[in-house]
C-alpha cells in the first residue's frame, strides 16, 4: 500500500533542523522527523513506526520505500537526535515503536504519573460513611432509580482526590458536581475549603456559571453551604496565570494553586500541554473533579486526554485509576426515544444506516435530512436557511440581544477550506444577507457581524474559538465595539482593532462548537469520503443542539462517515496502564 504524504514547509525545515541536512537532501530519516512534525499538527502526540514499516511513502512524486519495523527502529537510535525513554534528546523513541517529540514525551510521562498518584489519594478528611439520608436529599431522584450513577459519581469524589465525570450532554454532570460541592462543604470544615471551577474557554466557562447559578439555588442544603459554592469560574487559562510573551504559567510544582477543589469542565477539549500544566500546578492533597464526554473530538491541538484516561480506567475497572472514574448514561434533556437523542446514539454506536433512516423518517420534526451532492445545490438552498436563521440577530436593540439571538441558530461545516467548508460558507452567507439587506455597506466590518476568535491572547484573555459580536456602543459615540460574553455571566467590549486575528463566524467548524450549545444547528457535510468525516465528528456536531438539528449532505458518505472511527495516536493510555499493571 502506498502512503500519500502532504508535507508542509514547515515539517521540512524542521526535518532539516533537527537531523543538520540542507533542504534539498532527503533520507528516510529526515522524512520520518517530517512525518513526526506533521502528525503532531494534526493532533496526535507521536509517529507510531509501526504503521509506516514496510510501506511506500510518496512525497512530491518521490517515493520512498521504509524498511521492517526492526531496521526502521535502528535508523532512528542510531541517531544522536534520537533517544530512548529517560534521555534528554530532542526525539524519543519508545519501546512501543512510537517516536515523540521530546517535550510531548515528558507531557505524557509527568501526566501519567500525577493522574496515578491522584487516583491513589483517598482523602481521610471526609466521613468514612455518610447517612443514607445525606444522599438521598441530594439525589432525590436516585431512589426512583433515575441518577444511581449520580449518586455513585458523589460517592467517588466525596472519598478520592480524583474524580472523572463523563456523560453526554443532557446527563447531569454539572448538576451532579454542584451536589458534591455541597457534599463537602457539609463535611467538618468544608466551609473553609477553597473552591475553583475552570472550563477551557470563556463561552464555556459563562455557560458553566450559568449553570451553576441556577442550580445553587434548588439544593436542599443551609445558606451557608449554598453561599460557599463558588459564583466564579474563569478559562484554564486564567486560573494557572498566563504569563505574557511564553506558553508557562505563574503557578506550578513551584507555586502550587491555593485550592483545595478544582471543577474543570469541557475535559474532553484540553489539551496534553495544558492538562499537564493544570495537575502539575495542583497542591499536594487537592481535589480534581473533571468533567467531560469522552465520545464528543478531541482537543484542537495534541492529545485526546480524556478519551485515554476514561480507556485505561474501563480496562482495568478496580484500579484506582478505574474506581475514580463514573460514567453517566441516563439522558435528562431529551426524552427516551427523541430525535436528538436517539440521533447522537445510533451514530455513537457505529449504527449509520439507522441513523439515516432516523433522520429521514418525516415523523421526526426536529431532525432534517436534506441531500446535497454538488455546489449549485448548496448555493441554490442555502439563502432560505441563512436569512430565516440569522435575521432575528440584525434585529437585536442591544448586544446581549444580539450575542443571545446569534446562539439560537449556528451553521457547522465539517471542512475548513473549499465551497462546502467554513471560508466558502461565510462568504456566502456574507453575500445572501447583504442581497437581503441585513448587512449594509461593503465594509469587512458592520452592525452584528459575529466573530470567531482563531489566535489566542493572554492579556485580553481571548483564545482560539472564543465568539463575539460587533455592535454600536453608546458609551463610545456608537462605534463598532467587538462584545465577548465573560466568565462572570456578563459581556465585556474592546475595539476591534484589539481583538486577535479573527474570522466571520456565521459557520464554523465542528471542532470549534466544542463547548457551545445552539437551539438549531445545520450541519454541511462535503459531497465526497475525507479521513475528517468520523463519528466523533457528527456526534459533536449533533449534540450541540438543544431543539432541533438538520444535515444536508450525500447519504453514502454520511453513512461511511458513522462508521469511521477517530484515533490519536497517544501513548498516555498505555502509560497509565502500564503503572497499574505494576501496581
């Protein structure tokens, strides 16, 4: 089989860096450093040899034919570039056959081995056996049998410093976590813990808030311990303190957090980098609680942390790694049987052909199909959708109207690039809301333009996938000003020359709705097969809508789509088993 691979420039200037080859010159080994550089960009932590032995590897119209595995292993430690597990080299080859980067090998090393010891801290502090009456005021559904795994979950972190919560949307992780939070604050002391709650972003962290405010507010529980369950949560970000101009953070194994609790949500979209720097920067003996779906993408940049942590606990479920972890299943948001949620299971669980008829059965309202093979197609159904959807954001008197009004419908394209991606899309809907007189002006920048964030800066605490809107100001004369809701529930505005480099965000791809919820989405799928369309993928995109959801694309792609799985190559799960098995 023959691999085709698509190199960047800059893979071949750090293929040539690292192995001290000019430009020109290639040899197996500069191009496995290449091919390392590019999997790294395309989310994976490391080059699994394994899956490039005895293959041929076509480059620009060159071909390259790799060796076995064995010989191909020993063109890599003859190297002085190259080292094992334990030496300072800038590639690290493992016993594995997996080649890193030096730095996302100790990533992975320093975050198996904290995940470890977390996962083996019992906190004595908490009382051996609450009443059976503590839980069941808190969980008063568990004994209809409708939150077991809840009351499970409450059970797990009131006893371990680490607590992993995953569930699809809809199944109470955020009302399970704000239960435990009062848990321990009832406990001995738990007044006096000091409590942190963090998402990966500020949209997710502002949906998080919101949550947790209205949540606070129907626990069975004293004042004192609803008021102490904290009203603030910040991004990642802000809670380990950026420091301007590097990718380090103010506190870490040197200047540990204060908290004794730390909530993060929206686990599934960290990082390996950030994930890493978040338990590192943890004081000795505080609580982790993460929350996240394991089914939803993987973070946008290296790693699939969570999908690897929730793997290694499941394969060996009395570990305390597996014994920290709860999986919630009942859906609370959407009925049995209901179109969304009977949706994102079918495609969850591989069925695509169900899926299909799922979603061209008539009698589902809030599930449309709509084929779209080719772009005249598109253009030709496009202008319906986008000005009944987007119309009421015009409409809006002020910009919170307008960045709520903008919430209810969102366009998602599985492609970047390309008429059925996100810059073809925008443009386009760009151009149908200006021939429906929406937008005026031919300005880039007009009233209730939606941006999309796609750099981040830590002093403005913008980051890559934060949404805004442009709207007039009356405390600057009526200038644009870029509106961003904030962590604290609120919105905050600078001027739009400030905002990091950005985009339209009328569409946007799957990858980066992660952390966002919409009323209606519709999902743009290409006309033809690409390695991007996976189950991961649709279920993400699905699940992002809490009414009603329509896809437009052609069915045998959508049904292959289902059945194609996403994989990082990683090594952290085989890490995080390989200590347990030592155990």
């Amino acid at each position: 089989m023959s691999i085709e691979f698509h190199e960047r420039l800059i893979d071949r200037h750090f293929a040539a860096f690292i192995t001290g080859s000019s430009g020109n010159e290639r040899d197996l080994f500069s191009l496995l450093v290449s091919m390392l550089s590019s999997s790294v960009g395309d989310g994976n932590t490391c080059l699994n040899l394994r899956e490039v032995a005895e293959e041929r590897v076509i480059v620009d119209g060159t071909v390259f034919d790799f060796p076995a595995i064995d010989e191909l292993r020993g063109l890599v430690v003859q190297s002085s570039a190259a080292g094992v597990p334990g030496q300072f080299r800038p590639l690290v080859l493992d016993d594995a056959g997996r080649l890193y980067l030096y730095r996302y090998w100790r990533y992975e090393h320093d975050l198996a081995s904290l995940l470890l010891e977390k996962a083996r801290g019992e906190d004595c502090r908490v009382e051996d056996k609450l009443p059976d009456d503590t839980l069941v005021r808190m969980f008063p559904e568990s004994s209809e049998g409708d939150s077991s795994r809840q009351k499970e979950a409450a059970a797990v972190a009131l006893c371990r410093q680490l607590c992993v919560i995953s569930g699809g949307p809809g199944t109470g992780k955020t009302s399970t976590v704000v239960r435990i939070l009062a848990l321990l604050l009832e406990q001995h002391n738990g007044l006096k813990l000091n409590i942190a709650m963090a998402a990966p972003t500020g949209k997710a962290a502002a949906r998080l808030k919101a949550s947790v405010s209205a949540l606070r507010q129907v626990l069975d529980c004293s004042d004192n311990v609803r008021n102490a369950i904290p009203d603030n949560v910040v991004t990642i970000h802000r809670l380990l303190g950026t420091l301007s101009g590097t990718d380090r953070f103010r506190h870490s194994a040197l200047n540990p957090l204060a908290f004794d609790i730390v909530v993060v949500d929206e686990a599934s979209m960290i990082a390996l980098p950030l994930m890493t720097a978040l338990l590192r920067a943890l004081k000795p003996g505080a609580r982790l609680i993460l929350l996240g779906d394991r089914d939803q993408l993987a973070s946008v940049e290296a790693g699939a942390v969570l999908g690897d942590i929730c793997r290694a606990g499941e394969l060996f479920p009395d570990s305390p790694l597996g014994q920290s972890m709860v999986m919630l299943e009942k859906n609370f948001r959407f009925k049995e049987k209901s179109g969304i949620g009977e949706l994102s299971s079918r495609v969850n669980a591989g069925r695509g052909v169900d899926a299909l008829q799922l979603l061209t059965n008539s009698a589902q309202e809030r599930l449309t199909w709509q084929s779209v093979s080719s772009r005249e197609e598109l253009r030709r159904l496009l202008p319906e959708s986008v000005v009944e959807g987007y119309s009421c954001s015009f409409k809006a008197a002020t910009p919170g109207e307008a960045l709520e009004q903008f919430d209810r419908f969102r366009i998602l394209c599985a492609l970047r690039d390309g008429p059925f991606g996100v810059s073809g899309i925008n443009g386009y809907v760009e151009s149908t809301l200006r021939r429906a007189n929406l937008i005026s002006g031919i300005e880039a920048n007009y009233r209730c333009r939606p941006i999309l964030v796609t750099a981040n800066d830590h002093t403005l605490q913008l980051f890559n996938g934060d949404t805004g809107i442009l709207f007039p100001d009356p405390d600057y004369g009526g200038e644009l000003r870029a509106f961003f809701p904030s962590s604290d529930g609120g919105i905050r505005s600078l001027a739009p020359i400030r905002v990091p480099h950005h985009e339209s965000a009328f569409a946007m791809t799957v990858h980066k709705s992660q952390g966002s919820e919409f009323e209606r989405i519709l999902l743009i799928l290409p006309p033809t097969e690409s390695d991007i369309l996976t189950r991961a993928l649709l279920y993400t995109a699905i699940t992002r809508a809490k009414a009603s959801v329509e896809i437009w694309g052609d069915k045998e792609v959508f049904v292959k789509a289902v059945s194609r799985k996403s994989e990082r190559h990683s090594g952290l799960a085989d890490a995080l088993l390989s200590a347990v098995e030592v155990c």
